[in-house]
C-alpha cells in the first residue's frame, strides 16, 4: 500500500507504527457501535487484515487511510449487528433500529469531524479561518465582510482550501462530507 505516496510494506516499521496510531480509534468505533470491547477489537482487526489483503490501496495521507478504515469498520459493524439480530437485507441501515442507527450516525459524524477539524488545523490561518466560518454556515459575503476581505479572495482560500483537505484527506471523503456538512458558494 502507498501512504503519502511512500510504499509501506505490511511487515514494516511503518505499518506497525500505523497499526499502533490507529487501531486504537477503530477499536473504539466498533466498541461504540457494537456494545462491546471484545466485538469492537474483533471488527478493527478484521478492517487490518481487509486492508493487508488490499495492498493496492494508495492514500493521499494516514488520514485518508484513517477515513478509508472507519469505513471498512462502520461496515463491518453494521454486518455484525445485521449477523446478530439474523438480518439478511442487502442494504446498509435496513434492519437496525432508530435508535441503533442515529447512534450510528452520531459516531460517524463525531469522528467524521474529529478528523477534519484534524486536517483543517493543517491550513494557513486565512484559510482555517475561511473553512471554520463556512462550517458554521457563513456565506461568501458574510466571510468576506468578517475578514475584511473581498469575496473573490473568500472564494480563491476556499477553493484552495478545499482542494488541500481533499489532498489530506481523500478526495471520496471530502466529497461527501462537503456535500452534507458545508454550505457552496
């Protein structure tokens, strides 16, 4: 697998120091999700050994990795609980309560925001401040009449700035997430 467009091997320092920095957080998503340590810890292994088998992948950065596993454990979590109740449905939420999947969403929306605040702390300060004033749902004119900046130049940090969160964090992620969480233009 690539990672910042460095090959890491899967018996290197470097996949183990990944392992290290991450397994933690996926175990505590699939604990959260599942109800159980055990499960979770079962889950995030499963997410490695489906990433080890994948040696492919490339990733733009570890937080794209990061995102790529959150993904591979919220699946495997939701087919645990799917397994466990005996649910055969063919699609995601189907067959998990209301309130099993609006815990769901709220732990995917909780970690989907952890690492982009993550990444948007990465960005100039004109550019996190642009960001976090569009994540609060400013528009251009009310970023640029905060800053004291023209619109044009709201528009050109934010382009940028997104392109550089896209680039940290994987296009696919960023895609969906401005897609639910940020207001355009």
């Amino acid at each position: 697998m690539k990672v910042s467009g460095k090959t890491i091997q899967y018996n290197s320092l470097e996949f183990k120091g990944i392992f290290e920095r991450l397994f933690p957080h996926m175990c505590v998503l699939g604990s959260r999700i599942l109800g159980s340590d055990d499960k979770g810890k079962d889950v995030a292994q499963e997410a490695f050994v489906k990433l080890w088998q994948r040696d492919n992948e490339d990733f733009n950065s570890e937080r794209a990795l990061q995102a790529y596993l959150y993904v591979l454990v919220k699946n495997a979590c939701i087919s645990q609980l799917r397994k466990d109740k005996k649910y055969n449905s063919t699609t995601l939420d189907e067959g998990l309560t209301v309130s099993q999947q609006s815990v769901l969403n709220e732990i995917l929306r909780e970690e989907t925001y952890k690492l982009l605040y993550d990444a948007i702390k990465e960005l100039s300060p004109q550019a996190e401040e642009v960001v976090n004033l569009a994540l609060k749902g400013y528009t251009n004119q009310n970023i640029a009449d905060e800053l004291d900046i023209t619109i044009n130049s709201v528009k050109t940090v934010k382009k940028r700035a997104y392109s550089k969160l896209r680039k940290t964090l994987g296009s696919q992620f960023v895609t969906i997430l401005l897609t639910n969480f940020i207001q355009f233009f």
